[in-house]
C-alpha cells in the first residue's frame, strides 16, 4: 500500500447549471510534486477550493494519512498543515514582506507585537529554503517574483506541509519561472508534498512527478510524468489532438495602417519616460509583435496608441488620418480596436449583462439607438449572433452578469466585441494571458485569420512562445525603447531573450539612443 | 407596492432578475419591520427606566403612531406632503448612486434651489412652475460643482459636497439678509406667498378647500412623473447606459468611448437639480417660509435612506418616500406623549436600520442557499435554474475564487 499524505475521494460539486467536479479522485503521495492538468473551467479551482476549505463538496471525502477529515474553512485546511499560494496573491500591499508573513499568526506578548524571535525564523526559513525576500521592504515596492515567494514563507512559516500552487507561472517572467522550479525542487527535499495547478505542459514535464488531467469536471487520470509527454499529456487535457498554428505566409503589403513617430509617454511610476521615442509601422497584412518583459513601456506605448493616457510628444497615425490628439471614440471609428490587458478593468463592466458588453461599442450607433432611446431588441439580437459566432459559452446566455463567467469566455466576448468591430487595426494586448491550450489556439488562429483579411494586427506579448509562434515581425522592447527588429523565422529564444534583458541593441537602434537621465 | 407591480411587469425577459428584485423588496420590508420592534423596544425600556412606569403609555403611542396620520384628510394629505421633497431628494442621491457618485450634498442643494425658487416667486413675480425651474437650475448650479471637481481633478465629491452643504445653506442666508425685499414683515422670515405672491403657489384645484386641508398640491404629481421620467431616463436611453457603465466600471467606459468626464458633470447637474426641485417644492406649497437655519436642513439627508431603502431604483423610490413621508407625518401623533426629541429618536431608528436592507437582502440569499442545498441532498434529479449561487454578488474577497470556479 502507497503512502498517501492527501486522498480526495470520489469528490463531486455542484453550482447550478454546472458540475464543476463530477467524481474525481485525487491522490498525493509524501514528498512529491504533483500536478493537476486541465484546461480553464476544467474543475481544478473548484477541486483546489475544496481541499482548501472554501468549499464543502457534495459528495466524495478526503483523507489525510489515512483518516477522514471534514475541512470546512480555510482554518481547518491550515490546522491540518494545507497551505495554498493563490493565482492572486493574498498580501497586503502597504505592510512589509515580514507584516504579511505573520499577518494572521501574529506572535503577541501581553497584547504586544513581538517580531524579533519572527524575523529570526523567517529569516532562517528563508535561507534554508533559498526564498530570497528583502524582509523590510512593502509588498508594493518589490516584484511579483518576491510577492510570491512571501506568499511560500507565509505557508511555511505556518509550518504546512501540503502546499498549493495554484497556477504560479502565469505571472512570471521565464527567469523567475526557473528559479521558482528550484524551489519547488528544494521544498520537496524538505519534505512538503506540493500539488501544482497548471496548464502550461512543458512547465510540468520538468518539474512535477505524476499528473493528474482533469477535463470538463471529470478526471481524466493520473500518469507518471516520466512515462509520458507533452502530446499525450495535451491530448489528455483537451480531448483531441492539438494542431500547430498554421501560420501560413507572411502577407503584408505596403499599406501603412498605423505610423508612430518619436513616440514618447510618461510614467506613472517613475521620473522617466515609460516610452521614449518610440517609431514603427503597423503594415496591413501582417501581425507585428512586440515581445519584452513586463514593465517596460509596453502597456504605457498601448495607452498612448488608445487614447487612454495622454502622451507628452509624439505623432500617431492610423489609415493616413492624424489621430495623436483625437478622443477614445474617434480612433475606435477611424479603425481602432483594442483587446486590453487587463479585462477586469478595461475590457469589461463585470456588473453588466453579457449583452450590454458585448455592444459597449456599438450601443451608440444608429440602430442599436433611436433618438437616445436604446433599442434593446437590435442589443439582443446582436449579442446573440457575437454569442453563437464565437462561442461564448454562459449560464444564461445573453443576460448573464460578466462576473459569473468564466475567464476563457470572458475573453472570447471581448474579442468578439473588437473584431465584429471590422477595425482595420487590432492592438491585442497579451490576449491569451491565463487562458488555456484550446482557447490559446482558438485565439492564435482568430488573428492570423484577422490578419489574411488584410488588417494590421499588434500584438503585445510578454510569452515569447507566442511571439515566435505568430508574429510576422518583432520589434523587442527595452526601457521604454525599441532595441531590435527581428524576423521569427530566423532569429531564436535566446536571441531575443539577450535583447529582451537589454544586453544587446541592435546597431540601428543605437543611433536614436539618448543616456539614460536616472 | 405600487411600483413592485410595475417591476414585475417590466422584466418579463428575465425570471431571476424578479428574484433578485423580490428579495430586494422581502430585505427592505424585514428591515422595516425590526426597525419597528427596536422602536418599540426603546418605548418600552424607556418606561421603565421613567420614575413612575406606565406601560399602557408606549402601547397608546404605538397605537397612535400609527392611526394618526389616518385620522383626517389633513394629517393623511400629510404623508404625500412629505413623500413629494423626500422622492426628489431620494432620486437626486440615487440617480448619483447609478454613476458610480455618492451625492451627501443634496441638502445644500435643497437649501440653494429652496431659496432661488422663493427669490424668484417673491422678487421676480414669476408663476409657480417658472418658480419651480429657477430651483431647479439653482440645485444644478450647486451639484455641478462637485462634478466638476470630480471629473478634471478626481477630487472626492463626498468631500467638495460636504462642504458645499454649508457654503450653500450659508450663502442663502447671506443672500436672504441682503434683499430685505424677501422679509418685509418679519426680520428672519421670508413673506408668506399667499400675500407676497399667489400666483406663485402651486396649484392644487381647489382641492384644498374641498378636503379642508392646506397640505394638498400637485407637488406629488411632479415628483412622481419626475421619478418615471428618471426611470426611463436610466433604463431605457444612451445617457442611462453610459451613466450606469461609468458607475459599474469607470476605466471599461473610457476604453469603450465614454466621455466619463461629462457623464460625471451631467449626472451631478441632474442630481443637484432634482435636490434643487425637492426645495422649491416644499416652499412653493405656501405652507411654510424660508427662515434663516444654521443648521443644515434634514430632508436633503433624508434622501439617502430613501435612496437606500430602494436600491437606487426610481420606481421602488416612489414606494419608499412614500413610506417614510408616512413615518414623518405620523410623527406629530406622539405630540403630547412624548416629547419632539423622542419622536425624532423614534423615526431615525426606523430609518436607521431601514438602511441595513442591503445587508438583510445577503442573509436571506444565503439562507436560501442553504435551504436548496440541503434539499438538493434529498432529490438530485432537481437541476437548478435558480442560479442564486454563483450569480450571487460575491464578496471582494471571494470574487476570484468564484469566477474561476462557475465556469
């Protein structure tokens, strides 16, 4: 008989209208990384929040050693020596990596705070660990790399031995996603047990023992990682063979449909320029991508092409027409769509029904409009076609609220609200961040397709899979400049990454250089 | 209950939005209700704690606080007297709500569009309903400000709106010493319109020497009409949609188009117009005068439990002013028992836990989850298209967890 730290037996949860976990078994052995595979809405979330304690099954149960056990809350889960690092992390942003470690489990002395003997243990934890943390410093000022990191010592400074990942890559850059293996690897030598949710294959073709796939709320099964690979493992995940993208020539022509010259945006964050004189052409025909890692002008050079922020110098031009000091609207009309980065906050009013998201763009037009009045049958009747194009796939259809779905349709209905647009420029801003294989491929092929219909598509991409895998051409970018053109079909992962870290710069791009005023 | 008809009807598209909306209107009422007790409650403790304990006082109290205000045409006309300002100032507060806005300056608001529309009846002879569009613009005057601060410098309008409530109620009483023409008979009393300026008196057709009582005017045909107007405005318009996705989603707006900055300046415009109406309503009735106040007056706070207690929906406003302009007038019932302090005491415990119908709306949802849960133990074959859970409204906290989860 196998030693089993963790059994979730025959769990099964209900939510109306769907079953998000039908009978599934989950086994974790002492000691080892185990993966939990599946696409977006395949039930790991839901399986996760049960052997956290946030939801209570319908049926099934769960043993730990052995014995059955009743987790009812979070509490519970953490009395039994389960700790999870969420998908978002649970930290509070203005107190110190050392406050939030202890925020909970606060070590008192007659009512008073006492952090020296704390410090020492996480200090020590953090060293046997190999966590590099800056104790001292706020959650706000470090990055997402150390964010998560102090989201580990808070589960071990809580003493757990299961601990959760629940999709920790999704927010890192390849250098962090290498150094947080190590760890895991390290944890496991330590004996904690780790149960990893992912969808990224190759991430758990190199780190995990086993896997777990579940599909659509059903287990598919669980394989040891050594006796399998990655198109088994996709196969399992989504049910079919998954294609390559069949990117096919590249078909740009000599159509210019947006032209940034000198372009410069300020920062938020810092004294510096977020975009610093910034040109390029967006060519109709071809996907032009611009791959770098995060925070470095990227989402500024989006705001500045959008309307949303206004820029200090500069000129954009889109379809021969001036836009650099137009309104929102009047760019969307002259031909501008834009897939945001960040749907919650820019792509979506989450409180509105799906059809009233899905004609945020349109609402106003004649027809959707009659003398100010909103024409509600045309609404529906126009989300209803977007809804059966492009599968969006909810509870109740066009009149679900936006929040209850999931966050693959979230992402189809954005997209089906700027393509049906008909722009003759997509800006598409890391549009398949957290989304699964299937919705990724589904997304992937939407551009190209977008792209042979002769459009400009710009894409912004922090995945360099993704960059080399659709675009026509890359333009990297480095502190708020352009360092290197490059064609995907020539250049390689590591060239781009050396660009990307900025310890190289193309020759051309040298001359615009100006130093650095920090 | 007349608009909980209306709701019904209105929303055929959708079963579980009638289900939401018949929570809202179970919630409001439970909270009514244990206002009610806690009131009693306090009668109650109240005569036990007095030297010399009658227990059949509060009882009588009860009794008459709530016969009273159906004892004459007078006392009853009363309540719609009441309801007419509390739904303007209730709409003003829960149009703002809509966009996103918390307007607590509709008392200052009330105050500056009370005092124009009696400059204009008294001063500038003009009729009533001219009256009435003098407080109109006066209240939009006032609300536009905080707008304005709001929508170019992303100042807090709570903040700019708190203070403009005493700039406001100030500058009337500035603007009142300085045109004696206002108070020729008393010193600190507007003249009262029946002599100043008849005409300037909203009409009432006679009815109020039929009915023998002065309360009765067409102010509570106004406000109501006012109330589908902004209806139809929110639910059915592009100004209404564009209101409601800024207060939903201020950033989603901007990316889709929306000039957020003018929607902010025109829902402050209306909002403090409608403040702005409640006023001139109330000192065109020709029952009470204009006084100088150093304290801001109540009806513009009055509007925010209005506003509350209907979850921002005009039409339910009509049902709740209605309802506290009841708990108003019935007030004066008490006279003699009790004192004025203990009759305010009273209606502001009402009002007060009036305000937690939001929270009591949550418990019944999770009640009733419960209750379906364990049901669906019992018989599994139910498949549920109730969709209470996961359309539930989730917690900050719980947001994530539950979008990932309900796919």
């Amino acid at each position: 008989m196998e030693n089993y730290i963790i059994e979730m037996n025959n769990i099964r949860k209900e939510f109306p209208g769907v079953v998000a976990n039908d009978d599934i078994t989950l086994k974790l052995q002492k000691g080892e990384i185990h993966a939990l595979l599946g696409e977006n809405g395949a039930g790991k979330s839901t399986l996760m929040s049960i052997l956290f304690g946030l939801y209570t099954p319908d049926k099934g149960e769960i043993k730990k050693n052995g014995e059955v056990v009743n987790i009812k809350n979070p509490n519970d889960a953490n009395d039994l020596g389960i700790g999870m690092v969420h998908q978002h992390f649970k930290l509070v942003e203005v107190f110190t990596v050392l406050e939030n470690i202890i925020l909970g489990a606060e070590p008192t002395n007659l009512g008073f705070l006492t952090t020296k003997e704390t410090r020492k243990k996480v200090i020590e934890l953090s060293e046997k660990f190999n966590l590099r943390v800056d104790i001292d410093a706020k959650i706000e000022d470090i990055s997402v790399g150390m964010q998560q990191r102090v989201e580990i010592l808070k589960m071990l400074y809580r003493e757990n031995e299961i601990l959760i990942f629940d999709e920790p890559t999704a927010v890192l850059t390849p250098q962090e996603i290498e150094e947080l293996m190590k760890i895991m690897r390290v944890l496991i030598k330590e004996g904690k047990s780790i149960l990893f949710i992912s969808h990224k294959l190759n991430e758990i073709m190199s780190v995990s023992d086993r896997v777990t796939v579940l599909r659509k709320g059903k287990g598919i099964g669980t394989v040891n990682v050594k006796d399998t690979n990655i198109n088994q493992l996709s196969e399992m995940m989504v049910g079919r063979k998954i294609e390559g993208i069949e990117k096919g020539k590249n078909k740009a022509s000599n159509e210019v449909i947006l032209k940034v010259e000198n372009l410069v945006v300020p920062s938020k964050i810092h004294k510096n320029n977020a975009v610093n004189d910034i040109s390029f052409e967006v060519k109709a025909g071809e996907i032009l991508c611009i791959a770098g890692i995060e925070g470095n002008g990227q989402s500024e050079l989006v705001y500045g092409l959008t309307g949303l922020e206004k820029i200090t110098s500069g000129k954009v031009t889109l379809l021969d027409k001036d836009i650099t000091n137009k309104s929102i609207r009047e760019r969307n009309l002259t031909g501008l769509s834009h897939i945001p980065e960040d749907r919650h906050k820019f792509g979506l009013v989450l409180d509105f029904k799906l059809k009233y998201n899905l004609t945020l763009k349109k609402y106003f037009q004649e027809g959707f409009q009659n003398h100010g009045f909103i024409n509600e049958e045309m609404i529906k009747k126009h989300s209803e076609r977007l809804i059966k194009e492009y599968d969006i796939r909810s509870g109740r259809g066009a009149n679900t609220i936006a929040r209850s779905m999931s966050g693959g349709n979230q992402q189809k209905a954005i997209i089906a609200r700027e393509i049906d647009c008909e722009s003759k420029l997509l800006v598409a801003v890391q549009p398949t961040r957290g989304l699964d294989v299937g919705a990724i491929e589904n997304i992937h092929k939407t551009l190209v397709l977008e792209r042979d219909k002769g459009k400009g598509v710009l894409l912004i991409s922090l995945e360099l899979e993704e960059v080399l895998d659709i675009s026509d051409r890359i333009l990297v970018m480095y502190n708020g400049k352009i360092v290197a053109e490059l064609d995907p079909d020539q250049t390689t992962f590591q060239e781009i990454g050396l660009y990307m870290v900025g310890a190289k710069i193309q020759d051309k791009f040298k001359a615009t250089e100006v130093p650095a005023n920090d | 209950m007349i608009d909980f008809k209306f709701w019904k009807k209105s929303s055929k598209t959708d079963k579980k939005d009638n289900k939401d909306k018949e929570y809202a209107f179970l919630s409001a009422v439970i909270s009514i209700v244990v206002g009610l007790l806690v009131a009693i409650m306090l009668l109650f403790l109240l005569e036990l704690v007095a030297p010399n304990s009658d227990f059949s006082k509060p009882i009588l109290g009860i009794k008459k606080y709530f016969t009273y205000s159906f004892t004459s045409t007078s006392t009853f006309f009363k309540i719609f007297y009441n309801a007419a300002p509390l739904m303007l100032t209730g709409l003003a507060v829960g149009f703002a709500f809509k966009a996103g806005l918390f307007n607590i300056g509709a008392t200052g608001q009330y105050a500056f569009g009370a005092f124009f529309a009696l400059v204009a009846a008294i001063l500038w002879q003009f009729p009533w309903w001219a009256a009435l569009l003098v407080s109109i613009v006066a209240g939009a005057i006032w609300g536009v400000i905080p707008g304005l601060f709001k929508a170019f410098f992303n100042i807090n309008e709570v903040i700019t709106s708190i203070m403009l409530n005493w700039a406001g109620l100030y500058l009337a009483n500035l603007l009142f010493y300085n045109l004696p023409a206002m108070h020729t008979v008393l010193p600190n009393r507007t003249d009262n319109l029946a002599f100043a300026n008849p005409s300037a008196i909203l009409p009432n057709f006679g009815l109020n020497q039929l009915l023998n009582t002065s309360y009765i005017n067409i102010g509570i045909i106004i406000a109501i009409v006012v109330a589908v107007i902004i209806y139809i405005v929110l639910e059915k318009t592009v100004f209404g949609y564009e209101i409601k996705a800024c207060g939903a989603n201020r950033n989603a707006s901007l990316f889709a188009g929306i000039k957020t900055k003018s929607t902010i300046i025109f829902t402050m415009l209306i909002s403090g117009g409608l403040a702005g109406l409640a006023g001139g309503i109330v000192y065109l009735a020709g029952t009470v005068e204009f006084t100088v106040e150093s304290h801001l007056l109540a009806m513009g706070f009055n509007g925010i439990p209005v506003a509350l207690l209907a979850y921002s929906q005009p039409l339910a406003i009509i049902a709740t002013s209605i309802f506290i302009g009841f708990l108003e007038s019935s007030g004066s019932g008490l006279q003699g028992l009790y004192s004025y302090e203990m009759t305010s005491v009273i209606l502001s415990v009402i009002i007060y836990f009036s305000a937690f119908a939001l929270i009591v709306g949550h418990f019944i949802k999770k009640i009733l989850k419960r209750r379906k849960n364990s049901k669906n133990d019992q018989d599994n074959e139910t498949s549920s298209d109730l969709g209470i859970v996961p359309e539930a409204k989730p917690r900050d906290d719980e947001q994530i967890d539950q979008k990932e989860v309900v796919e």
